[in-house]
C-alpha cells in the first residue's frame, strides 16, 4: 500500500469547501490525473453517493468506481474506490484555522495483481500524484473563494 497525504489551507469557508470537494463529480476539476468524473447515482451527497471516475495510469485511462462511506459534513468524508488493478481510500478532513479552511487529504492507495510487485518502486511517481492533486484543490478552492468574494461572500 501507498499512502499519499497533502495538506492545504486555503481562504474557502469549511462548509463551501467541504461541500465542492465531498461532491466527487468535481474531481476532474482540481485533480489533473482524472480525465473525468461523474455521479452515478441520484439522490444528495452523502453515504452511498457513487460516482465515476476515470484516472490516468500511464499511457491509459483505468475507470474507477468511488462511493462515499463518512459522512461527517463540514469536517470528513471518506470515500472508496475500485478499479481493474487498484483500490483506493481517500480520507479528506476539513478543519477551520484562522479564518481560512485547512485540507488534510490522505490517499491509501493498493495496487493489486502483478502491479502490487512495483507498488514499492512507484513511491515517487505517487508523491507526485499527490502533490498534484493538492495544488488543483488548493488552486479550485480559492478560485472559488475569490468568485465568492467578488459576489458579495453569495457564490458557492
């Protein structure tokens, strides 16, 4: 298993952050190794929400089916993911600090098959998954705080 763990602090209020990010449909938007996502179910945000997700791998593009298993709005969300070769928690925490919102994301993430053989040699290239996808949630967030900001504190 991989653990990959970013933290952030951006100028979003918690439950504006909270509430962009639990909502895996916006993933693709923040992080750039998803080429898409998408809801796959109806009903609210919550435990049980399934959703799509295709992540580049490579040279391909692996599908990746994510459910929501915590729930704790504005401060956890926890979610599963399954795919061809690879398994994946994503445990987001949100915390408000000085009037900004601190991200703490922690990705474990279980190659399986033959490719759990060079799990233990990929450690860089999972760093920098991870560092990618916190500059996008870092870069998102505050795109949103400022659009909020420039609309009165109304916009989501």
């Amino acid at each position: 298993m991989t653990r990959i763990h970013e933290r952030i602090e951006v100028d979003l209020p918690i439950d504006a952050a909270f509430d962009y990010i639990a909502d895996f449909a916006n993933n693709a938007e923040w992080d750039p190794n998803t080429t898409a996502a998408h809801r796959i179910d109806e009903g609210p945000v919550g435990v049980g929400a399934q959703y799509r997700v295709d992540v580049r791998m490579g040279n391909r593009t692996a599908p990746m089916t994510y459910r929501i298993t915590e729930y704790d709005r504005p401060r956890r969300v926890v979610l599963v993911g399954e795919g061809s070769g690879v398994s994946s928690v994503d445990d987001i925490r949100f915390q408000e600090s000085a009037g900004r919102t601190a991200v703490d994301y922690v990705a474990d993430i279980r190659l399986g098959g033959l490719l759990r053989l060079v799990q233990p040699f990929l450690g860089g290239r999972f760093d920098k998954l991870g560092k990618d996808a916190a500059s996008g949630m870092s870069r998102e967030l505050n795109e949103l705080a400022a659009a909020r900001a420039a609309d009165g504190g109304t916009a989501a």
